[in-house]
C-alpha cells in the first residue's frame, strides 16, 4: 500500500475551530489539509446557527407585522405565508455564507479533501473523494467532528421518519400542526418560530419545566409567553410510541394514555457525538460513556499528537466556544498557556422576546452552596423596553454575598443577547457590581436597565 501524504497539521472535520485553526496555519507557512464530509464551512453556517436564525427572523416579522396596529400603523393583516419563499430566503442565506467560507478557504491555501473520513491505521486517515481514496497523515491531528441531532429510542419514531431542525428548516409547506419533542434551547426557538408562521404546535418534555438548565423563574416566564402565542406546552410527559409516517398524519402515544395526533414530528432531544464507524479506536482515541472523545484542559485526547475541537469533545454546545477552541488550540502550537478551565460562557436563546445567560444561576448558586444575593427587575421599567413595546420578561443578577463580585446574570427581554455582553465584560474585568450600578450607561437604552437592576442588590 502506498505511503500516506504527509502534512504539518490535518484538520477532520471542518467546523468553526477546526477551519479557523486550518485557515491560520495555512497563511502561517504551514502545510495544512482539512477533510470534510461536504459541508463547506461546519454545521453552524449549513444547518444550525445562521439558517435557524433566518428562520427566526422572517417569524419575528410576521410577528411584527401582526402586531402593527399596537404601534399606531393602520394595515392590512398580514397575507398568506409564502412558506416556499422563507425557506429560499433561508438557503439564500446560507449559500451566502457557505460562498464567504470557501473564499477564505481557497485565499488560505490549504487542501480541502471533499469526502468521507475514516482512520485505517493509528495515523493515517483514508478520505473518499470524488476523485478516489486519498490517504492523509499529519504531525498534527485535530478532530473537529461535530455532533447530529439524537433520535430517541421511542417505539416507531425513528420509522415515522421525523423532522429534525435539518428538514425543517428546507420545509416549503406550513406544518398544521407541530409535534416539537424536548423543550429545550432548540425546541423553544422552532416551536416559537412555526406556532408565529402560523402552525399549531405542541410542545412534549420529559422534565418539569421547559429549558432545563434555568431557574424556574425563567422558565415559567418563558412558558408564560408560549401560552400567550397558543403554544401548547405538555410538562413531565413520557412518549408511549409513535405511529404514522412522515408526509401524513402522526400520532404520538403517550404513557399516560393520552394520544397526539400531527402532521409533523420534531426532535429536539439531545445532540450525539459523530464518532461511530470512523476508527476512533485504532487512532486509540478515548471516548466517554456517552461517546465523545476525553480531552484534558489544552484538548489533548488520549493519543499522541491528537487533539478535538468544538463540541465533540464535550466543549459547550456553542459556536463561540468551538472558536475559542481553536485559540486554545493554536496557544498550543505557538507555546502559549491557554486552556479551557475557567472559561466564562455567555450564550443566547432566539425566542421571542430573547434570552441570555452568563455565569451562574440563582440555582447553581444554591446548590453550589456559594453565599449570594440576588437581585430583578421587571422588563416593564426599563424605558427603551416601553417606547419599543417590549414589556415581556426580566433581568436577574447574581451577587457574592461576601464581596461585591458578580457571578451571574440572565435576562429574558428585548435584545438580551446584547445586553449580556455588558455584563460579561465587567465580568471578565472583574468588576464590582457597584461599576455597573453607578456607570453613566446612555439613555434610552435596554442595557441602561443594568443601572437600575444592580441598585436593587442588597447591602
């Protein structure tokens, strides 16, 4: 068998970190080959990010548009929804993206091997290409993997060939109604974003309240408003079976003897690591219980000279983490001392109004046993939220009892996901709470609202 082609650093898998960290060391000098299965650019740019928040967007104005006489413009309701027009905008969208990318891929000159993966010795990858088998090895591997939507072992579901947010987001006909499985991040934003489009939709979680991870507060706030667009929410609801098939009615059993019937299924339940049948084990990579690759704090896997990236190596599900990533990666190579321990992650949810979280909750502050104070303040009484018509949701701080150190902040409103930025910042300067309590922030502004949130902490 021939010698396998040698580069400095192989890159398997495209995605945020692996192809910023491909595109930096190929400009540095460095010869660099990137495998990918096809999508030009990773997941956040073809199926996750960007194409949900077009999505996202063109039902916030539908949204907007229905809401228009609440802001004194007498119109027309809003007409029929052109379903095949959203998801052309969408892919319109992404095509965009994808043309960016493989621009900066081309300008940075590393070889882009278009094709499946897979080792076949402890080293050496062998790619099928449409050209043929190619046979990679590097002084450097990074496996940037990603993940794939987790289809839950329910009786008849995975036959019923359901949606994930993959096909939905290509749908060019309005689902009737939407049977959305799990209510978390993901669940939240395209239930919201088809029940404004106009489909009915029924929200199934196992747990006791919707996003899981937050403060009950939140999430009742948030199941408040799903109420309020008619969405359905069932709580602590177990899935019988599932009967019918894609493109025809569906029914969902429920163990508690109910029956849902739909036109469409939705599952967002979970991600699960892409790490089966690529060889993992002869590269001798470990993996955990759950199937992603072990990785110390520089992302060091089990085998030599073998590193993963992004979220297949257990990194928060976000883009900005895979990025930061690949700066932890290239301190690495550089001899720099990053790592991943003690990194502060902001991250936002796309409903409608946002939300946004950075640091600790009030519950992880409390089971935690970390001594704290915690202070709201109701969207309503923050000026800009008015002349807007944002009133809906809350911001909440979290405080060290002991000193004046902010350890966490949330907030369900009106450009949330900007606002926590803010508060990130002070964080990361290690500020009091008192600078933000007492900075001159402009009016009228959402983030002025930082000013009256921080004076409601205790002394």
């Amino acid at each position: 068998m021939s010698e396998p082609e040698r580069f400095d650093i192989v890159v398997f898998g495209g995605g945020k970190a692996g192809k910023t960290l491909a595109m930096d060391q190929a400009k540095a000098g460095k010869r660099v080959a990137v495998v990918e299965a096809g999508m030009i650019g990773g997941s956040c740019i073809n199926i996750a990010c960007i194409p949900t928040k077009a999505l996202v967007r063109s039902a916030q104005m539908v949204e907007i548009a229905r809401r228009a006489a609440d802001q004194g413009l007498l119109m027309a309701p809003p007409g029929a929804i052109d379903m095949p027009r959203i998801a052309a905008r969408t892919a319109e969208v992404v095509a965009g993206m994808v043309a960016i990318n493989r621009k900066g891929f081309d300008d940075a000159g590393f070889d882009l091997l278009l094709g499946w993966g897979r080792f076949v010795e402890e080293r050496v990858i062998e790619v099928a290409t449409a050209a043929g088998l190619r046979r990679i090895t590097g002084e450097r591997i990074y496996l940037n993997l990603g993940t794939k939507a987790a289809i839950p072992p329910i009786p008849g579901l995975r036959e019923a060939s359901p949606l994930t947010h993959v096909e939905a987001l290509t749908l060019d006909r309005l689902p009737e109604h939407l049977l959305v499985i799990g209510g978390g991040y993901i669940g939240m934003e395209m239930a919201q974003a088809f029940r404004h489009l106009g489909a009915a939709v029924t929200i199934i979680e196992h747990g006791p309240q919707l996003a899981g991870r937050e403060d009950p507060d939140f999430a009742a706030a948030i199941q408040a408003l799903f109420a309020e667009d008619g969405i359905e929410v069932l709580l602590q609801t177990d899935i019988e079976a599932v009967e019918g098939a894609s493109g025809g009615p569906q029914t969902i059993r429920l163990k508690d003897g109910r029956t849902l019937t739909g036109s469409h299924i939705l599952v967002a339940a979970g991600r699960t690591p892409m790490t089966a049948n690529i060889g993992l084990d002869i590269a001798g990579v470990a993996l955990d219980s759950r199937g992603f690759i072990q990785t110390d704090e520089t992302l060091r896997t089990s085998a030599p000279g073998i590193w993963a990236l992004g979220e297949v190596a257990g990194s928060p599900m976000f883009t900005h983490v895979s990025l930061d990533d690949y700066r932890v990666a290239k301190s690495g190579i550089t001899g720099g001392g990053r790592t991943t321990t003690g990194r502060l992650i902001p991250y936002s949810v796309f409903i409608d109004p946002e939300f946004a979280r950075v640091g600790l909750s009030e519950t992880e502050a409390r089971t935690q046993s970390i001594r704290h104070r915690v202070a709201r303040l109701p969207m309503d009484v923050v000026p800009r939220a008015r002349t807007l018509g944002e009133h809906k949701g809350f911001m909440k701080a979290v405080v060290a009892a002991d000193d004046d150190r902010i350890l966490g902040f949330a907030m369900l409103g009106a450009q949330a996901g900007e606002v926590v930025v803010v508060v990130q910042m002070a964080m990361l300067g290690g500020l009091p709470f008192t600078a933000l309590r007492d900075g001159i922030l402009a009016h009228p502004t959402i983030a002025e609202g930082l000013n009256m949130l921080f004076a409601n902490v205790r002394s």
